[in-house]
C-alpha cells in the first residue's frame, strides 16, 4: 500500500489559490481514477478537482471554506499501487536560482503592499456574509473597505455579494467591466 498526496492543481497562470467549497468524498470513501473528490471556487472559475490515482480517502487536510494555496497537499488517498508509480513530477524538479536583484525587487513590493494594507477582508466577515476570492480580490485592488462591502446588498445566492454588486455600487472607480 501507498500513500498518494493529492494537490490543488494549477489552474491559470494568475490563479494562486482556492476556496473549497465542498467535499464530494469522506474519509474512508472508495475512489475511482479521474473521480471528483473536491468543490473548489477561484477568482475565476469553480471547479472540481478529480482523484489521480485509485484507492481509499484516508485523510482530509483542509475543511470546507478554507482557502489552499495552490500546489498545497488537499488529502491523502491510501492506493495498492508500489509507491515509486506515485512520485509527483512536482517533487522531481530542481528549483530555480533566483537572482539576488529580484528578491530585493520582491523585498521592496512587500514593503509597499505593507504600508497600504489596511483591515483585509475574510472570507466571512463578522455579521456572517460570504466573499468570494473574486470579491476580495477587486475589494482589495479598488481599495473598498471591509465595512463599506459589508454595506452592499448582495444579489448572489443566500445575498452574497458578487462581482456585478461591486460594478454597481462603484461604477466610476472600477476596472472590471
């Protein structure tokens, strides 16, 4: 028996994490090859995420709403198959020399980002209602407060708000159209 680790895809060049939004399998479940284990929701699309190998869900690492960053391990599947077939190509490359000119240009970005970050916006926020990763993400980039997205009436499923809420409320300052 071996252990498979299953991981949250890559899913787009500009996509760096996910929201799980439901498990289609539990621990213990059988699984079949290219069978969806996992609801996932992105800035961009909501997917499912299908099993790579055959074999049995033995472990859970993340619970539904959490956000996973992608290439991070999702669960484990306990498989009959000789553990050397299930070495990830992931774990084989060799990672790349970065120059020091870039991590300084990586260094000062941080910076930068730091000093204008002012309360980030969650997931959930206190009374309850649900963001999206797209939501946040423009809320972020329009400079919204978290208390002025709480004020917008959602039009979304269980009035969550939605990119189109967004666009309406701030029509002027918004890109995303």
């Amino acid at each position: 028996m071996a252990r498979f680790e299953l991981k949250l895809p890559k899913m787009g060049e500009s996509v760096a994490e996910a929201t799980i939004t439901s498990w289609l399998k539990e621990v213990g479940d059988t699984i079949e090859l290219d069978e969806a284990i996992v609801e996932i929701a992105t800035d961009k699309v909501d997917s499912e995420v299908p099993s790579e190998v055959e074999g049995t869900l033995i472990e859970v690492l993340f619970e539904k709403d959490d956000v996973v960053a992608v290439g991070a391990t999702i669960a484990v599947i306990e498989t009959e198959e000789v553990e050397s077939n299930l070495v990830s190509p992931v774990e084989n490359e060799i990672p790349e020399f970065k120059e020091e000119s870039s991590i300084l240009e990586i260094e000062k970005t941080i910076e930068k980002a730091t000093g204008t970050i002012t309360s980030p916006i969650t997931k959930v926020s206190e009374s309850g209602k649900f963001y999206s990763p797209l939501v946040r993400s423009i809320a972020k980039e329009e400079n919204i407060a978290v208390e002025e997205l709480a004020r917008i009436e959602g039009s979304g499923k269980e009035g969550r708000v939605t990119k189109k809420d967004i666009i309406m409320k701030y029509p002027r300052q918004n890109r995303y159209r």
